[in-house]
C-alpha cells in the first residue's frame, strides 16, 4: 500500500471518482481502462479492471473515499483536497 501515501495509480482512480461521483465500482473499472492506451495483450483490460477493487479498498481504507447508501464510491473531504477536486 504506500503507509498513507497514495500511489499514481491511487490518485488517479481517485480523480475519476471526483469527476464522476457517486460512481459505481463497475464504472471505476471501466474509466480505467479506457484512460489507458490500448493494448494487444488481451489480458491487459481485465487485469485493469481487478486493479479498481483494490484502489478502491485502498483508498477506503485510508479516508479518501467513501461508499455512499447507493453501494457507489464518493470523495470524502481529504480526498478532495489531496487531489484538489473542487467539492
């Protein structure tokens, strides 16, 4: 994990939810395969999108999200200002 520190990755994943809360986990899954340059493994989607659970998770687990009611993913107030997501 990064004891805190988010990764590229997880702010990344952290920046979709931002921009597109409350968001799906599904949809996580899918905006970070499309943000990503196609490749000819084929593989590579799949192996993209098991990686969203677990930013996900990381990113719960340190306070930058949050699941709403709905089952969706949303930024909490640090999450927001770790990326400078207007609220």
């Amino acid at each position: 994990m990064s004891d805190g520190y988010p990764t590229a990755a997880q702010k990344e994943a952290l920046r979709l939810i931002c921009h597109h809360e409350p968001m799906p986990a599904y949809r996580l899954a899918d905006e970070l395969v499309a943000a990503r340059e196609p490749s000819t493994n084929p593989g590579y989607g799949p192996a993209i999108a098991r990686m969203a659970g677990t930013l996900a998770w990381r990113l719960q687990a340190q306070g930058f999200i949050a699941e709403t009611l709905a089952g969706d993913w949303a930024t909490t107030a640090e999450g927001r200002a770790l990326i400078a997501c207007p609220a």
